[in-house]
C-alpha cells in the first residue's frame, strides 16, 4: 500500500471520526479514530505506517506544541501557578521514575532506560482527549484550567526527559552530570531561541508590510510555517530543543497578538481557520496512526512466548492504575499542602472527589503516542530495539483505557446540569440565536413592501429554517419538532390537494386537455412522494437534478418554440393558477384551525413560489440586490437585539461575544467577493 492510499484513508477516517462524534458526541473523538485506525489496519493486512522519530516530531508535535502557545493566558498560569508547575514539572519527575522502576519490576526484558522513557512519555497530560467528554459534562472549570496548564509546559519537559532516555537507551551510556547540563543547556538555548526566532519572524512579517506586501494569504501561510522553521532552526543548528522552542514562540506570537488583532483582522481570521483545519487533521491522524499500530504491535506482543494471550493487557492495566494512583496522590496532597500548610489565599479544602476529577481528566493522547511511535527500531550498535511492539502496545493500551475510564467515570462525578437558557447557561445558546431569528423576522416584515415583497419573503424562508434545524436539534424540543413537521406536512398534502381539484375541474369543463392534466399531475404526484418519503425522494430528486445540471453544463440545454413554446406558458399559467387556488383555499382553512401558524408556513412558500414565477433575468439582479440590502438592515437589528438581551441580564459578556461571532459570519458570507 503506497503513501497516498495511506493519506487519503487517514483523511477518509477523520471525516467518519468526525460523523460519528456527531451522533455519538459522549465518545471522545480520540477514541473513535483509534477504533477506525485499527479497523483500517485490519482491512488492508495489519499495515504499520511508520515516520522517523525527526520527522513524526516536526511534522506533527511542533505545529500542535505552537498551537499551544499561541493560546497561552498569561492569567490563567499567574493565577493557578503553583499547581500548574507542580504538575508540569515534579509529577512529571515523580512518574517518570516510579512508574520507570515499576515497568521494569513488572518486565524485567525492558531496562531501565527504556522503562523510564516509556514512563516519561506517559507523562504529558492532552486536553483535547477529553474534550468530547467536557463538552456533554460541566467539568469544573479549574480541572480545565490546570489540565490546560500542565499540558502546555509537561508536554515539552515530558518529550525532553523521553528523548534523554531514549538516548540513553540506545547508546547505553548515561550520566546523570551530563544529563543535567545538556538538560539546562537544550531547555534555556532552546527558549531564548524560541524568543528570539518568534521576535525575528514578527519583525519580518512588520517589515514587509512595512514595504507594501499586505497579502494576507502570504502572512497566514507564513504564520503556519512559522513552527516548522523554528523546530529545523533549533534542533539542527542549536541542537537545543525545538519543542521548548516552538512553545515558547507561540507564547511570544500571542503577546503580540494582542496589541494587533484588530488592524490585522483579516488575517488573524484566515489564520485561526487555517490553524482549526490544520489541528483537526494533525490530532486526528496522531490518533488514526495510534489504530494503525495496534494490530501488528498487539499481534507481536501477544505472540510472544514470554507474555502469554493476556499478561500484556495485565501490564496495560497495572501502569495505567499506577499513573492514575500517583496523579491522584499527588493531587490531594499538593491541595492539602496550600490549604493547610501553606495557607495561600484562595486555596481550595482537599476533596476526594475534586482529586478524582483532576486525576481522570488527565488523559494521555497526542503527544504520547507521537513520542512512543518515535521509538527507533534498532540500538546504536545495529542491533534490534529490544520490546519496541511491546512498548508501543503498553502505550497504546495505557492511552485507550484511560480514555475509557474518564468516558465511563467523569459524568459520574461531574454534577449535570441541563442548560436552562439565560444567563447562566455558557455551552448552548441555541435559545438565544431563536431570538435573534425571531428579531430577524420581526424587522423583515418592517421593512417589506411592495417592490421588495419577494427578496423578504425569501429572506424569511431562510430565517424560518434556520429557527426549525434550531428547534429540531434541542432534545428537549423534540416532541414538539416532531408535531410541527407532521402538521406542516397536512398543510402541504391539502395544498396538493386543492391544486388537484382545480386541475381536474378544468379537465371536466375541457378547458384543458388530457396531456396537460398529466403533465400536471405528475407534478403534483411528484410533490406527494416528497412528503409522503423524505429521504428517498431526496435521493432521487439529488441524482435528476445533478444529471440536469451536468448536462446544461455540456450545453444541452432542450428549448421549446412555436407552438410548443406556447403550450409550456400555457401550462406554466394553469400551474399559477392552480398554486393561487391553493392559497385561497388555505387562506379559508386557517380561519378554522386554533394554531394556523402551521397553514401560514405552508402559505408562505406557495407565495414564495408564485412570486419567483414571475422573475425574469433583469429581475433576478434586482432582487439580489435587495436581499443584500434587507440582510443588512437585519444583522443591524440582531446586534441591537445582543445588546438587549446582554443589558437586561439574559446572557453573559461571553455568549454575547459568542453571538456576535455567529452573527459576523453570516456577515462575512454577504461580504465576500471572489476574488482570482
């Protein structure tokens, strides 16, 4: 299997990763690239796709660790900065070395060396692992904050003792003098240069635009290739640490930030939707290549005569509990230590369950599957790398079962809490863009009038979907989305009906003939099907109207003239007819009904329809136009409506900044203009 099949079913693995979340949202997506990872190996023989250990780091750990830093708070670390250090620094020592002698107790064939890289590998905590989790549970937000935290420096201090061990794994040489210097010397050379690169690649970036070059495609990309060079630089020239580099130039880039993110706005805009797409599919294939490996190193493992069928899931679960049992430890004692000992102000009584929380919600993920893959295959004297397959199962194992066990564990210790809507409420706003839909259609029909009626009654189709996919998509809504669909549907089926019944009229007077009925009515058995089978209709209407709109792509575009020409506008008038006959029998049958909003949904579209009839090619222009100029006048109208709803106390500063960045996307939409 060559490279580009592995890359387009990596990709292919993220797309389904990211369905499945979606359906599935209380799985980690981690979790379920792992699983399409390992299915992918097994379809295609249990290939392994192995990369360099310098290329797997620069390729992927150095644009994740940069990421990292670019969303560095400052407030954040200042203020819970002790534990975060703590965790950063002493818990990664205190588990590279307990759990380094506990794999080598456990397995005497892994030395020391190996046994302590491994166990500093285990180390780094990853965030983003949990985040499928923290997004369906109200994970308290200082576990988040400490998580982020740690994550942000023990990734790098996890990679360096790894790499030191490794080192020493390889050669078979190490001094605890040497590695203490050379640690200094890689750790401090490796953040002065990471300063003073992020510093220079700023000041080219002011420079050129300083001499005219604006491009704000050119800056994104330099920007995105900023980690890159700044690792290659550190690594093959200081030969001092690239990943304390990279993270300290992400620091630098977001102090800077924020004193230019408004005059460069276009930018900065490119840039964070670049930077989204870019970790999606770097953390995803991290994962996916975690599945890939599985198979084959499971195989190798399990097959081995000195391990036995289950001995190596035994040593998967005895170091992911020691991991948890030191980190748990650790935590309680480090709180009890501020509150009791110490004193500090703000300093939280130790409890259990907070300890439990904080323990769960470190999971391993990213860059402890990138630094294990790095292991190399074969020692510094040529000869194989003794238990690498076994090393990266125990990772593997150690990273899949403390997903599992924070998936099953976290919402039971986490309070849950059903938003309500209001100012409390920080995850779902779905509530508050219904009002702002609302408002949107409020003002429509304020400024409709008689030149723009068919822009707005567009325009309102719009902002009624949007508020029904709202609806449709809150649980709590379900029953009644349910009833809405089922009713708006009776008023479509009797909307066919009463066209029937003039078409059928007019055949009975013959004032149509039978070819025209037909064609008629099989439009209207067409509109049925629609109604009555949802989604196979919309399969078969998607495949006609792409095989249409290929074939007038081809130019074969089939006109009618003379007299047919003259029977397609006389069936085109009895279908207008017939539309306008449907409307003034629903217009009679909502006076009837107790919630005719219903009727009037289905009203809208007949008129809706009647007028886009009417539309010539001139027309067509002028009505963009005044959509553009009544969309306007309603994005005015939704930021008045935010500002309403924010001073009145219905929602916080941050869902308000949250709606804006809703609203300003539809805004861009309007906006742009294609430009080659």
């Amino acid at each position: 299997m060559d490279l580009l099949t592995i890359v387009f079913l990596l990709v292919l693995g993220l797309l389904i990763s990211n369905i499945v979340g979606h359906y599935i949202p209380f799985i980690p997506m981690a979790l379920t690239q792992i699983v399409l990872g390992i299915i992918v190996a097994l379809v295609t023989g249990n290939y392994t796709f192995e990369i360099g250990a310098e290329w797997f780091l620069l390729l992927f750990v150095a644009p994740l660790l940069y990421n990292d830093g670019r969303h560095f708070s400052r407030d954040e670390l200042w203020g819970m900065r002790f534990q975060i250090f703590g965790n950063a620094f002493i818990l990664v020592i205190l588990t590279t070395i307990l759990c380094g002698y506990l794999i080598n107790l456990l397995i005497p064939g892994i030395q020391i060396p190996a046994a302590l890289a491994l166990a500093a590998i285990l180390s780094p905590t990853d965030p983003v692992a949990v985040n499928g989790i923290a997004k369906r549970i109200r994970v308290p937000e200082k576990v988040m904050v400490l998580v982020r935290g740690e994550s942000l420096i023990n990734d790098a201090s996890g990679l360096v003792a790894f790499n030191y061990a490794i080192a020493a794994a390889v050669t078979g040489y190490f001094s605890l003098r040497e590695a203490i210097l050379d640690f200094s010397y890689t750790f401090l050379i490796g953040a002065a240069a990471g300063i003073f690169l992020g510093l220079l690649i700023i000041f080219i970036r002011f420079r050129l635009r300083k001499s005219g070059i604006n491009d704000p495609v050119f800056h994104s990309l330099l920007q995105i290739l900023t980690p890159f060079g700044v690792y290659i630089v550190t690594e093959d020239i200081l030969h001092a640490s690239g990943v304390i580099a990279v993270v300290t130039a992400g620091i630098i880039h977001s102090v800077v930030r924020e004193h230019t993110e408004t005059y460069m706005a276009e930018e900065q805009l490119l840039t964070e939707n670049t930077w989204s797409i870019l970790l999606f599919v770097l953390n995803g294939f991290v994962f996916l290549l975690l599945g890939l490996n599985i198979p084959s190193a499971m195989f190798d493992t399990i097959s081995s005569p000195d391990l036995g069928n289950w001995l190596g899931f035994g040593y998967v679960a005895a170091i992911g509990l020691a991991i948890l049992a030191i980190r748990f430890i650790w935590s309680f004692v480090s709180k009890a230590n501020n509150y009791y000992f110490r004193k500090r102000s703000g300093a939280e009584k130790p409890e259990i369950r907070t300890a439990l929380i904080t323990t769960l919600a470190g999971v391993r993920g990213t860059v402890t599957m990138a630094g294990v893959l790095t292991v190399p295959a074969f020692l510094g004297n040529g000869e194989i790398f003794p238990e690498r397959s076994l090393l990266i199962f125990i990772a593997a194992g150690v990273i899949l079962l403390l997903l599992i066990l924070a998936t099953l564990f976290l919402p039971l210790l986490c309070k849950k809490e059903a938003p309500v809507g209001g100012a409390g409420e920080q995850g779902d706003l779905t509530w508050a863009k219904n009002k702002l839909l609302l408002s949107a259609i409020k003002k429509i029909k304020a400024e409709t009038n008689g030149e723009n009626e068919l822009a707005a009654l567009q325009l309102i189709n719009e902002y009624t979907a949007s508020f029904q996919r709202n609806l449709s998509g809150q649980k709590s809504d379900q029953q009644y989305a349910e009833h809405y669909n089922r009713k708006i549907n009776e008023a479509r089926l009797l909307a066919l009906n009463l066209q029937r019944k003039y078409i059928s009229n007019l055949l009975a007077n013959e004032e149509i003939d039978i070819s025209v009925f037909d064609i008629l009515s099989q439009f209207l058995d067409y509109r049925e099907e629609a109604l009555n089978n949802n989604l196979h209709f919309e399969t078969k209407f998607f495949l006609k109207r792409a095989l249409r709109d290929f074939s007038r792509l081809g130019g074969k575009q089939h006109r009618n003239d003379g007299a047919g020409l003259d029977d397609l506008h006389f069936v085109r008038d009895i279908q207008i007819s017939a539309m306008r006959a449907a409307v003034e029998g629903l217009t009679e049958y909502a006076k009837t009904q107790e919630q005719p909003e219903y009727v009037y949904a289905v009203l809208l579209d007949y008129e809706k329809m009647l007028q886009r009839f009417k539309l010539t090619g001139r027309d067509n222009d002028r009505f963009e136009v005044q959509k553009e100029e009544l969309r306007f006048k309603v994005l005015d109208a939704e930021r008045s409506e935010m500002r309403r709803m924010y001073e009145a106390g219905e929602i916080t500063s941050v869902q308000e900044k949250e709606l804006r960045r809703f609203t300003n996307y539809i805004e861009s939409i309007v906006l742009y203009e294609h430009n080659e």
